[in-house]
C-alpha cells in the first residue's frame, strides 16, 4: 500500500473521527464514551493501515 492511499485512509477516518465524537458526546454527555469511541475507531483505521 503505497503512502498516498495510507494518508486518504487516515483522512478518511479523521472525519468520522471529529462528527462522530461530537455526535457521541451529545448523546451520552460523557467523555468516556467519546475516548471508547475514538478507541474504536483507532483500532478499526490501524487494522486497514496494516493490511
């Protein structure tokens, strides 16, 4: 996999990223919830960098 489709991977991910902890956050008024969200999320983006 070359660099330019690992940035567009991360990028990617970067607006779920931002969206959907803001939208988590609304939901349960939790910052735990949020860091188990971008957690979540890391993992998932690491698991298609390293294929």
């Amino acid at each position: 996999m070359n660099v330019s489709r690992k940035l567009g991977i991360l990028i990617f991910c970067a607006v779920p990223a931002i969206v959907g902890g803001g939208i988590v956050y609304a939901l349960f008024h939790n910052y735990a919830a949020v860091l188990a969200y971008e957690i979540l999320l890391l993992l998932t983006a690491g698991a298609f960098l390293s294929r």
